[in-house]
C-alpha cells in the first residue's frame, strides 16, 4: 500500500496511526478489508470510551448494595425494595439533531428506550435536557422546533410519558445543541432482568425489528469527531425513526422475555450489527459466527461493510436455543416484525463474519472491545475558577422589576411550557406530577410508591467553576427531589464536554466527574450508568461543559407532596439557607464570579433535613431558590389570586443572588409554632420571608408590582415565544 | 362477572391503561386482537383505546378501521351494544363510519397535552351514565383531535342530539367545540379526552371514573 491511500484509508476510518500500528502488533498483520470497518467503528471515542474510560471507573466506588446487575450492562439495576427495581440511562444525540432536529432526536429517545427495555424492564418515563444557543441564532428556531417535535413524535407514539426535563439557552450552543434523554424503566415483582452475555455455543443468533439500510453508515464515528463548515454534508450518516415500529419491538420483546424465550439479548445502537455481535460474544466469553447475507436489509446493493456500520433504527439482537425459535418467531410474527436466524454462538473466541459463503474475517471479540486503547489524556488537578471576594450588583430597584417581568417572559422563563405541552405526560397510567412541575412523580403500580425523577446541571454555574457546576449537577437536583420529599436513590449521568485532546477541556471533565462521585458518595445515591459525549466543538469553539444528570429517587406515598405554587392565602413564607457558596444571577448581571466554598459534607446533611421536612403535612409548598435567585423564585410560586408579601426588606443584590443552597417552603399559618420548632431541633437556619396574599407581588417597599402583571407575563411569555417560533 | 373487551391494534398504548380501568371498575378485561372477530355475545361492552394504531400511517384510525376486529365492532354496534373510544379509538370509529364526523390536525399543528374543561350535552345509553355532574375536567393528548364535518352534516349532528361533549375551551380549533360525538342510538361513543387518565385523585382529577 502506497503512503498515499494509507492516510486516506486511517482518515476515511478514523484511525490514528498510533491505534493502526496497536491493530497491526494484535492482528500480527495489518487490517484487511472489513477489519478496518470494524476497528474504525469499535474504537471510536463513541463505543470506546477511550479517553473517558479510566475517569469512569471512578464511579465504581459509588456503588451500594442497592445496585444488581452492575456489571458489564447497559445500566446498573436498582433495587426500590418490595419487589420493585429500576433500570435508567441517560444519553444524548447532540451532532445528529444539530444535523437533522426532527430525526436526531427521534432517534435518540428511540435508543435509549431500547437500552432500557433491552434489560427486561419496561420503559415508564422520559426526561429531556436540552441546551439550545440564543433564540436568535441562526438556525435556532428550526432546531428548537424540531427537537421538541422529534421527542414528541417519537415518545407520544410509543406510548412513554416524557414527565420531566430541562432546558437551557446560551449562546455557547448555537453552533452545537444539546439533546440529551433519559429513560426509566420499571421491573415489577416477577419479572426478570435480561442480560446481554451470549451464552450456549450452538444457540441461534436472532436478528429481529426493522430491516438494515444505509442509514447512519459511521454514526459512531461522526459523533467522535468535531464539527467544521462540512456538518450539513453528513446528512446521510443521520439515522431514520420509525416509533411504530419501536413500540411493536417493545411488545414483541416482552412477550419473548416473560415466555423465557430468550438467552441474551441486546440492542443495535450505535455501530449497529457490529458492537451488539462483538459486544455480546466479548461479555459471554464465547464467539459467534454470523452470515452477513442473511441479515434482513432494505436495499439489495447494500454491502457487507455498509450493514456492519448501519445504524438503522428499531433492531435487536438475540441468542436463544434452537428449539425455542419457532415459538419465538411465531411471537415476532404476531406483532408483524422478522426475526431471522443470521448466526450462531460458538465455543471458539472468534466473530466469524461471512458473506455469501466467503470468511471476511475471523477475529478476537476482545480485541475490539476489552483491548480498545484507552487514553490517560493530559489534563490538570483543578483550581477554583473565578472564586470572589464579593459580590456586588449595581441594579437599581426600579430597573429590576422591569428585568424581573421580562425575565418572567422570556425564553428562559417560558420555553418548557411550550415544550412540554407537546409532550404526552400520563399515557401509562403512573403520572402523578409531569412536566409542568419542578420534579416528576410517578406512581409505582404495586407498591403504590412514588418514584421521584428529575434531571440536574446548570450551564451556568458551570460556566463559573466546572467543580461547583459539577457538585451543583447532583446537589441542586437532589434538593429539588428533596423538597418534594423525596429521597434521591441514584444518579445518572450523560457528560457532554467538547475535545478532549485539550488538556483544559479534560481538566474540567475530570474536576466534574470527580464532583459528581463525591455528591455521589454523600448522598449514597451511587452513579448507575452514564454517557459521554465529546468533540462538542464547531470550528474550535468549545461548548460550555455540560455534565447533565439524571436522578431517581422514592417517597413512600403519592399523597400530600408539596405543591409548586403557593396555596393558602395567610400561610407563612420560610426561607431554609445552608449557604455555602453564592453567585449573581448571570441573568440580571452579565458577572461571571462567585464566593464561598464547596462544603459538600454540609450540603448532603442540609438535603436530608429538607427531605424530611417537605413530608409534614403543613408543609403546602415548596420550591428550591435557583435560576434566578429569590425574586425569580418567589415570583415562580405566585399564581392568579395567590401573591406574596415581604415581611422584610430584601435588597436587589439579595434578589438576584442564586445560592447554594435555599429552600422556601410555604407552612400552614396554624401550624407555624410546631414547624419553627422542627427547625430549631433540625438546627436549620431560616428567615419568616413573609405571608402569601391575595393581590400584590411585593418584595420591599421599593419592589412590588401588582399580582397580575406577573401573571400576565408568565402567560403572554409562552404566547410569545410560540409567535417568535411561528 | 360481566366483561368488557378491550380492542388492540398494532401501535395501541392505552391499551393497558383501559384494561387496568376496566379491572378497577370491577369488569372483567379482555384483550381483543386487531386481526381476530370475537363472539358479540361474550361482551357486555367494547372499548377502543388510545395511542397510533398502525403508526397512525395514512389517516389517524384509517388503516385500523378496515381490521378484522372491526367487523365485529361494527356488528357490535349494530345491535345496539355499549362501544367506547378514547382518543385513537374515537378516530377509528370516525374512520369505520360507526360514528359522524372526521378528526383532523389540530389547529395549531402540534400535538397537546393538557387540562380541558368539559360539558356534556347529550347522555349516552351506557357510558358516562352515573353521573348528573354537567360539568368536568379531562386530560387530553391528541395531534389530530380537531372535530370536522361538512356544515350539513354538522347541523344534522346538532340537531340529532349526537353531541355528547363539548369543551369549555377549545383548544384544537374542532367545529362547535365538540369534544366527543354519539351515534344515533346512542350506544357508540367517542372522545379525545382520556377519561382513564382521571380516576383517581393522585392522577390529578376523579370525573372519568363515571364513564364506565
């Protein structure tokens, strides 16, 4: 082979020379033919992990005794007691929805549900977290129309509520949108956890679901790389939804799963046929050989390579006994799906791939996935970043009510009304708070339980500090649950940083991965699954790094949880405070600083006591002080005819101040003396902020403004921003 | 105990929901499969739920509406037996021609979620019986729930009493605000609104539990 094709070839596969020479040293022979798909596709940052792998491991830790099923799996299975286990899994589709919004995102919600029921658990709720750039931008309005339209599509028709999320607006995501899902799955008493291990050499090899296209040909390998002016020309590697069929793979699966039908089972998600073969055989620690002809494919032209890399959506992979495949079959038949035997399990620790009778390769598993490289990429221990002395807003009262109600009506303010009413939040009979509340509940069936579900991380603390953002990803979500008395029971993760071959990028992964862990490790809510996400970068233009989680958790009932809003005119407003760290909203001053320190250990202990005391029954509503500070808080909890009035003073720079970490809570006014006393014996530092009222919105003599002024701009917001979309 | 048969497409997904509804209504459910008749006799009633039967390809309801099981549905119906349908279910009895009218996109072009608020207008001869309530509150989670019918066979409607609920505030742009439509003996009948979403208090509000 000349120089020249050489270096096309490592470009065209993604392949540095350094890897190609590792290839070479483990094969004793270059690569040859379909062996260059396969490592371009398997060692790609996006199944690999390669520069991720060794900081993940840290997680490991965290693990408590509520976790089964941890290892080697999609996702670790949590165990809620009684019988009740849950199964979830965060995961973005940034480059393809930023590329195609509607399908990009379709698509990834249809992946990760399949993670999820690929594991025997039935998909029960979906969250969303999406970073959009300024409303303004070019493109935007397209790409948050499309998104929110490709969730909906997909999730509404497969019948799974999406029940909860977050969204964000910052220019640093114009060019490279965040969208990340997450999806929980449910275990009910009986059923069983499938694993993904290919066991039993002889057994079939079963292809089921949608035929193979062209479709998302190197998907794996885009995702692993940055974006440059080319971006639109990788339209074709987008991959096509289809959430009818994704809905008959959920039935048809169950069914195959309760009727034991089934020895292994995974899905093909990213690098399709190739990681589920190589993926399952590695983990079983057995081989496979697979007929590549006789996998079910769309377009007759299409070639060996091509259905290795596709990534065409609605397909799993199966191992079950011979003589259980005709039963099995009859069931994918029911449903209208094929299930088509391409292969068997053997004995020999080798992926026989052929095609038309040809051996196009014979290979380790474990070469392509336990050998992957992995990088200890250059990076530094963190220092605290833009940490203050003090802080100091200039904003005078007049000027903040203004900003107040426009922020109230703003993108920022409004944009998850409009989102979320696309979204089906009850289909499944579970909800008992959707998406038009801070955290989401559902109702588990048999325990009658409530299964807190929320999503965490805020741009903007971690444009601050990536440790504060890092804690802050865990912790604030944690107190919201917290609030609604809910008591957070693990944690996922989908970690989407821009290159990591830039030691500061690495810097700030590592400095976040580090913070979640030890949130982690405080809370005893241990990091169950997770992914990564990088080369977030367009034309060398970082995003801001983004470490989105997603958190579960349990109340014992779904009676009685504190509302948003207020609730009673005459009840008392409290502020509960464990301050330790604080920061100037950056939506009412363009400041990027903060003061304090990280007190992790105080911060877990101040969770616990909220959680506890959000469950007293004079508790009416309760809301954690966040974007925007108090003021935006205070005014979050007003609804028509329920206001709010100051008993003290606050000053602008109180108002706009976000700490870490406040709590209001709105106490019945009879019941005032008993929860004071709670709090003094809980040693929790509080203020009476003031009562709730019938007319005014008012917050010192110098700030009030009438009820429905912030009424109406909560309302003409969403008016509004469906205009500016229209 | 008497039973009530649940009807599954290919793409249904409240079909579980209605079963559990049915259960807790001290029925006994049954699952009725898209490409199989049943027996008439073996039901006290037939409901027809939610979701994007056959991917809603084509027309909402269209291809479900020429499936086997709807023969018998439509037989069902003909004697002048109890039929439900919910959202989807509703859009298949439109498409079967059991029930009046078309449902189209919704004005807005977008799918919604949400709370409406509701007004019954004609009682049917079986479903929503117990309840002297006029008044009620109802999730609803449609993309294509806007009634449609020519004005003529709108005023026929009307004037047939065949308008069995209205909502309070129209949020799909449907013709006369109507929500959901009876057929002339009153037996079949349809709604986009979920009654099954709303039987219990933790879901949010109890006035679906009457329908059944």
């Amino acid at each position: 082979m000349n120089q020249i094709t050489h270096e096309g070839k490592l470009k065209h596969y993604r392949i540095s020379q350094a890897e190609y020479e590792k290839i070479c040293s483990m094969l004793g022979r270059p690569p040859e033919g379909v062996e260059w798909a396969l490592f371009s596709a398997l060692w790609s940052e996006h199944c690999s992990y390669k520069s991720s792998k060794i900081h993940l491991k840290k997680f490991g830790k965290t693990l408590n005794q509520t976790v089964v099923n941890a290892e080697g799996e999609n996702a670790g299975v949590v165990d809620l007691g009684q019988g009740e286990r849950v199964v979830f899994k965060m995961e973005s589709h940034n480059h393809p929805s930023f590329i195609e919004p509607y399908q990009g995102a379709a698509t990834g919600v249809g992946g990760i549900l399949r993670d999820i029921f690929t594991m025997g658990a039935r998909p029960i709720g979906l969250a969303d977290y999406l970073c959009f750039g300024n409303i303004e931008a070019d493109r935007m309005k397209t790409l948050v129309e499309g998104v929110v339209k490709g969730i909906s599509g997909y999730g509404n028709s497969v019948g799974v509520p999406t029940v909860t999320g977050q969204t964000n607006f910052d220019p640093a995501y114009n060019k490279n949108i965040l969208v990340n899902a997450m999806a929980v799955g449910l275990l009910r008493p009986n059923e069983k956890v499938s694993l993904s291990a290919a066991k039993g050499p002889g057994n079939c090899v079963v292809y089921v679901g949608a035929k193979t296209g062209k479709d998302g040909v190197h998907g794996a390998a885009m995702a692993s790389e940055s974006f440059d002016e080319n971006s639109e020309a990788k339209k074709p590697n987008v991959q096509i939804g289809d959430p009818y069929f994704e809905k008959l793979l959920i039935e048809s699966c169950f069914e195959v799963l309760q009727k034991n039908l089934v020895v292994a089972i995974q899905d093909m998600g990213a690098a399709g046929i190739t990681s589920s073969s190589f993926e399952m055989s590695s983990k079983g620690q057995v081989g496979m050989m697979i007929q590549l002809d006789q996998v079910p494919v769309r377009d007759s032209s299409i070639q060996p390579e091509e259905i290795l890399l596709s990534e065409s959506q609605e397909r799993m992979l199966l191992v079950c006994e011979p003589q259980k495949f005709s039963e099995l079959s009859q069931v994918f038949e029911k449903w209208g799906l094929d299930a088509v035997i391409i292969g068997e399990v053997i004995a020999e620790r080798k992926v026989k791939l052929y095609w038309k009778g040809h051996c196009l390769t014979s290979i380790d598993p474990d070469l392509l996935v336990e050998k992957a490289p992995v990088y200890e990429r250059p990076y530094h221990a963190w220092k605290s970043q833009n940490q203050t002395e003090k802080i100091h807003s200039n904003l005078q009262p007049k000027d903040y009510i203004s900003q107040l109600i426009s922020y109230l009506g703003s993108t920022h303010g409004t944009a998850r009304d409009y989102i979320c009413s696309q979204y089906d939040q009850r289909v499944g009979l579970m909800t008992a708070r959707g998406a038009d509340h801070d955290v989401a509940i559902l109702r588990l069936p048999d325990s009658k339980r409530g299964l807190g579900m929320t999503v965490g991380c805020r741009p903007s603390v971690m444009k601050c500090d990536a440790q504060l953002g890092g804690f802050d990803s865990v912790f604030y979500p944690a107190l919201q649950m917290a609030a609604k008395g809910i008591k957070t029971l693990a944690i996922t993760d989908c970690l989407n940083f821009g290159n990591p071959e830039k030691p500061e990028i690495m810097s700030e992964f590592v400095a976040a991965v580090e913070a979640i862990r030890d949130a982690s490790l405080i809370l005893d809510a241990p990091v169950v699954s997770g992914n990564v996400s990088f080369y977030n970068e367009t034309l060398g233009q970082n995003i801001i790094s983004t470490p989105a989680t997603g958190l579960i958790g349990l109340r014992e009932t779904v009676a009685q949880i504190p509302e948003d809003q207020f609730q009673k005119i005459g009840s008392q407003v409290y502020l509960l405070s464990s301050v330790s760290a604080k920061m100037l909203s950056p939506y009412f001053e363009n400041k990027k600083s903060w003061i304090g320190k990280i007190e992790p250990q105080k911060t877990g202990q101040f969770i616990q006591k909220i959680q506890k005391l959000s469950l007293l029954t004079s508790v009416l509503s309760t809301q954690a002080v966040g974007r925007g500070g108090l003021g935006v808080s205070l005014a979050r909890m007003c609804r028509p005819g329920f206001g709010f009035q100051s008993f003290i003073e606050m000053s602008v720079a109180d108002l706009i101040t976000e700490t870490f970490y406040e709590v209001i809570f709105e106490v019945d006014h009879d019941a005032q003396h008993d929860f004071e006393t709670k709090l003094k014996a809980e040693n929790i530092d509080y203020k009476i902020l003031g009562k709730v009222t019938e007319r005014t919105f008012n917050l010192s003599q110098e700030i009030h403004v009438d009820l429905l002024r912030v009424n109406q701009a909560q309302n003409k917001g969403l008016g509004g921003f469906i205009e500016n979309l229209a | 105990m008497k039973k009530i048969g649940v009807v599954r497409f290919p793409g249904s997904n409240c079909d579980r929901d209605v079963f559990q509804y049915v259960q807790d209504h001290q029925y006994q459910a049954e699952y009725l499969w898209h490409l199989d008749q049943f027996n008439i006799h073996d039901y006290e009633g037939i409901i027809l739920p939610g979701g994007f039967s056959y991917g809603d390809y084509l027309r909402a309801g269209a291809l479900s509406a020429r499936s086997p099981v709807m023969k018998s549905v439509a037989d069902f119906a003909q004697k002048g037996r109890p039929v439900l349908g919910i959202c989807n279910g509703f859009q298949v009895l439109v498409e079967t021609h059991i029930l009046p009218g078309a449902l189209v996109q919704n004005s807005g072009l977008k799918f919604i979620d949400g709370w409406v608020n509701l007004k019954f207008e004609n009682q049917s001869t079986f479903w929503a019986q117990k309840e002297s309530q006029k008044n009620i509150r109802l999730p609803i989670a449609h993309g294509e729930g806007r009634f449609y019918a020519p004005q003529a066979e709108l005023e026929k409607i009307e004037d047939c009493g065949q308008v069995w609920l209205r909502y309070e505030s129209n949020p799909n742009g449907s013709l006369n605000d109507i929500a959901g439509v009876l057929n002339r003996t009153k037996n079949v009948a349809g709604l986009m609104p979920h009654p099954e979403r709303a039987y219990a208090d933790w879901m949010g509000g109890i006035d679906g539990w009457s329908f059944l």
